[in-house]
C-alpha cells in the first residue's frame, strides 16, 4: 500500500470524514477513491494535491509522515 494513501486515509478516518465526500469533491466514483487508498490504483499528483485542499490539509503533512517512514 502507497503510505502517503495510508496516512490520507488515516487522516480521514480519524476526523470521521466519509469517503464518499472526497470521491464527490474529486469528481470520481467511491469506488475508484477506495481503490486509490487501499493501493490498487495510482494516485496522480494533481489528486493528490485536490485531496489537501478538499482535506484543508497542507501537502507536506502527508509527505513529512512518508519522508520520516522511509528515513525510519
């Protein structure tokens, strides 16, 4: 499983986000976020970007979460 999609879903689970609201704002079906999240699809750049800003999240929340994993 990609680790950033691990923390944003950790993320979103945590605050009780549904992520069947994210998947609306991205303009992508439930199905196709779930599959992002759990590592069986590729998460381009610019939804990941969408994402923080759905999330109001800055993007290097997530990425210092994935840095500090692979240094660790």
């Amino acid at each position: 499983m990609n680790k950033i999609a691990t923390e944003i879903s950790l993320y979103i689970e945590e605050n009780g986000i549904k992520q069947s609201y994210i998947a609306e704002k991205l303009g992508i079906s439930p199905d196709l976020f779930s599959k992002t999240l759990l590592g069986q699809r590729r998460m381009p750049a610019t939804e990941f970007f969408e994402i923080c800003f759905i999330l109001n999240v800055d993007p290097n929340y997530f990425y210092q979460k994935f840095i500090s994993e692979k240094i660790a």
